[in-house]
C-alpha cells in the first residue's frame, strides 16, 4: 500500500472575516512527493498555503499531519512539527545578520555556507538588506541542514533572477529526493511541472482536478485556467 500523506486537508473551509475563501479544500501530500498547486490568480492557493502552516484558521474541516489532527495547532507548532512555510520565513529576522539568524536554527551554519557560499560570502549582512532572492535562500536553507516533514512554498520564485530560481528548483529537488514533502505554489506553471510528482488545480476555493504530472498536458493547463476542468 501507498504510505501515509505527511500532510492532508480534508474539507477545509477558511476565509478572511466575513469573506469565504476555501469551500472545501481536499488534498493530500506524501512523503517525498511534489505537488503542485496551480491555479488563476485568486483561486485560494496562498490561503491553501496559510492555512496548512496555521497561519490562518479553518472554520470547518481538518488538517493531518502525519495522521495527527493539528487543525487547532498555531504556527509555532508545526513548525517545530516540521512544517515549514516558504517564503515568509517563520524565524528568518530581517534585524539579524545572516549569520545569526542561521545559528538561531542551527548549532552551526558551515553546512549552510558550503552549499550556499553566497550566504557565507553575506555572514556579517542584516538580512533585512539581503536581496530577494538571498533571503529566500536563507529562508530555505535550515532546511538543508535539518529537513521538514513538509515545505509548503507559495511563489518560491516571485520577482527573483533567473539564477536564482534555478538554485531554489535545485534545492527543492534535493529535499524531496531526502523525502522532504513538497508543496509548490507556483506562477511559472512550466517550472512547477517540472519538478512535479502530482498536480492540483484549484478554482474558485475547491481543488477541482488532481492526477500525475503525467496526465497534464496544454489543454488540461488551458482548461484548468479557464476553468473548465
Ligand atoms: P494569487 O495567485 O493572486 O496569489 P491565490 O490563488 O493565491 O491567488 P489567494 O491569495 O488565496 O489566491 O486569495 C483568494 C481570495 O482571498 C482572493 O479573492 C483575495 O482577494 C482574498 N484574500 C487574500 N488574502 C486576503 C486577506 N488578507 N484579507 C481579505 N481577503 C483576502
């Protein structure tokens, strides 16, 4: 049999005040897979997002984590569950050096510098005056050093230089092939396709197609943007 999903939505509903934005959102993610959630521009993929890392909270449904009901779970905790939200950075300090904002996650930051000599070559940098795409990096490099259960990356690659988005795909692959979880929130609809295990769409607050990278070709993309699947 297929291993437990790391992490699962089941009928959630969530919104901002009076405004409903998730109308029963499904989806599952297992151990070393990649799904990507792809979408028009206010289908609800950044709340998808949200409230899988507890940023925001559900107002019907359930969210498992390795099985365990964390529906009422803050941020906080699934984090230190291993739940990591990309690109926010829960613990990256825009007031601390590079350097110190790896050591409030790591004993020691040399693994960070060998895989990333950008980051060494900035140790002594508030983080805050690192470009965009360097504090993605640094948002995602703990991760490196000591996995998530599961990344949840909402536009990884938004306003960043090509090289860098390179970088940040690599890097992905690297971690799902550790069997970190991986779920990708991503514009470029080509980029994401490429590193994809399974697919979603999502419309209108639901997930309305889901299946193997696979089956998705330009019209099942055509359609699902249109909103036709
Ligand atoms: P995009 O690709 O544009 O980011 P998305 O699929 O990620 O779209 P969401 O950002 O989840 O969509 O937004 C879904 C809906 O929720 C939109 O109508 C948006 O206006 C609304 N929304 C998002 N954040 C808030 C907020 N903080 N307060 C009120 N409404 C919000």
């Amino acid at each position: 049999g297929r291993a437990e999903p790391v992490l699962r939505l089941e009928g959630v509903v969530a919104g901002y005040g009076d405004v409903t934005v998730l109308r029963g959102v499904d989806l599952a993610i297992h151990p070393g897979e990649v799904v990507a959630l792809l979408g028009a521009n206010g289908a609800g993929k950044s709340t998808t997002c949200a409230v899988a890392a507890g940023d925001l909270p559900v107002t019907a449904g359930a969210i498992l984590l390795d099985g365990d009901d964390v529906t009422g779970r803050p941020a906080h905790r699934r984090a230190r569950a291993g739940v990591l939200l990309a690109p926010e950075g829960r613990g990256v300090f825009p007031g601390l050096t590079v350097e110190e904002n790896l050591r409030t996650w790591l004993e020691s930051p040399d693994p960070v510098y060998e895989r990333l000599p950008q980051l060494a070559a900035r140790r002594t940098v508030l983080a805050g005056a690192l470009s965009g795409g360097e504090q993605q990096l640094l948002t995602l490099a703990p991760a490196l050093v000591r996995p998530p259960r599961v990344l949840i990356a909402d536009e990884p690659s938004l306003g960043l230089a090509p090289l860098v988005v390179e970088q940040i795909f690599a890097l992905f692959a690297e971690l799902r092939h550790r069997g970190v979880a991986l779920l990708l929130v991503e514009e470029k609809a080509t980029e994401a396709l490429a590193v994809a295990d399974r697919v979603a769409f999502m419309r209108l607050g639901r997930i309305t197609w889901t299946g193997p990278r696979s089956e998705v070709d330009a019209d099942r993309l055509t359609a699902a943007y249109l909103g036709v699947s």
